[in-house]
C-alpha cells in the first residue's frame, strides 16, 4: 500500500471527532516542532498528520487507543516513536496528556566535546527509556541538596518539565541562573553547554530528548 492510500485509510478509519482543529504547535523551530495534546476520556483527539519521525512523550500516561484501533498502556514519563501517517489517540480511563514532537529533516547539530567533562547523559538517577538513530529520550529526577556534577551538552534536546519548582543552573565560572519551570513547560535547548543544575524549589523531574 502506497503512503497516500495508507493515509487515506487512516483518515476513513478515524471517527468524525476526530477532526477538530489540529492544536497549534507550542514550539517550532528549525529541528522540531512540538504539539502538547490533552486527551479527554472517551473523546478522540484531533487528528495530526506527520510527514516523517515523530516522538510521543507521555507527560501523563494511561490506557490509550491509537488511531490504529490498538489499545496500550502507556506510563506517566514514557515514550513512543513513529514515522509518517496520521494520530489521533483517545484516552480509556482517565485524562491523559501528551507532547508530539516532529523531528525536521535536518542535519545534526551535535558537536565534539573537548572539554574533559562527561556528558549530560548518562548521569546517575537518569534511566534511558527510547534510543534510534534520530534520537535518545532519557527520564530524570532532580534531588535537592544534590546537584549534578559539571557536564557538557554535546546536542540540542527538548525538556518537558515534569514537576513545579526551581531548577539553578551554574556554569564553569560560577555563574549563577535559576528559572522556575512549571509541570508540561517545553524548552528548546542547544548544543556546546558546559554547567552543573540542582533543583532548590519544589519539586522537578523531567523527559529529556536528546537530538542526534
């Protein structure tokens, strides 16, 4: 079946609620665009075509029915990834929600690290939850009075903010920055990054997406 004939037969397959206004992206830019998705029990979200890779980061999980008609429970902080065709998921049992995010057809940013510091991932507490050739999509939890150990970004990554508190960020020099992140909060950040973070406020957890 060709890729039109396969969409086409998605799209005949979706129920009529399904094609509400596709929810505009929360963050578009050169490397990804991203979608953040609430899922009402029952109801079909509206459908989003995809032209190429695509990621779902389950900000809150459940029992989920894909366009597909396939039933999965997905865990709160999992990942899925997909290539082209048409989603449009419905929660079974309780509100879920989701981040999509598009993964443009660009070329890698990554950049060597000479640095002598390790990188950002692995780190201890962080878990490895998806890995393909376009990306790496990591789960971790910030610990208060326990800050990361100094460490180089060598790729852009999407952080979808799990918990509401602070996170301060402190470079090689010294410097300080602290920001305040908000749970399902996205953040676009690039390559060549050398500082340690610790979370000082509340609580904070997140999903990283490593680009490759």
């Amino acid at each position: 079946m060709t890729r039109t004939l396969f969409g086409a037969a998605l799209l005949a397959a979706l129920p009529l609620a399904a094609f509400g206004q596709t929810p505009a992206p929360v963050m578009d830019n050169a490397r990804v665009t991203v979608r953040d998705v609430a899922l009402e029990p029952g109801k079909p979200a509206p459908a989003i075509a995809h032209d190429g890779d695509y990621a779902i980061l389950y900000l809150n999980g459940g029992r989920i029915r894909g366009s597909n008609g396939r039933i999965t429970r997905h865990a709160d902080g999992g990942a899925v990834f997909g290539h082209g065709g048409i989603t449009s998921d419905t929660a079974l049992d309780a509100p879920a929600r989701e981040i999509i995010v598009e993964l443009k057809d660009t070329p890698s940013n990554m950049v060597p690290n000479t640095t002598g510091l390790p990188l950002a991932f692995p780190r201890p507490g962080s878990k490895l939850i998806l890995e393909n050739s376009r990306m790496r999509v990591w789960n971790y939890a910030w610990q208060p009075g326990h800050p990361t150990a100094m460490h180089f970004h060598n790729t852009e990554v999407v952080v979808v903010f799990r918990g509401d508190g602070d996170i301060a960020s402190t470079t090689a020099d010294g410097k300080v920055t602290t920001a305040h992140h908000s749970p399902g909060e996205v953040v676009f950040n690039g390559p060549n990054r050398s500082h340690s973070e610790e979370v000082v406020k509340g609580e904070q957890s997140g999903i990283m997406l490593e680009l490759k």
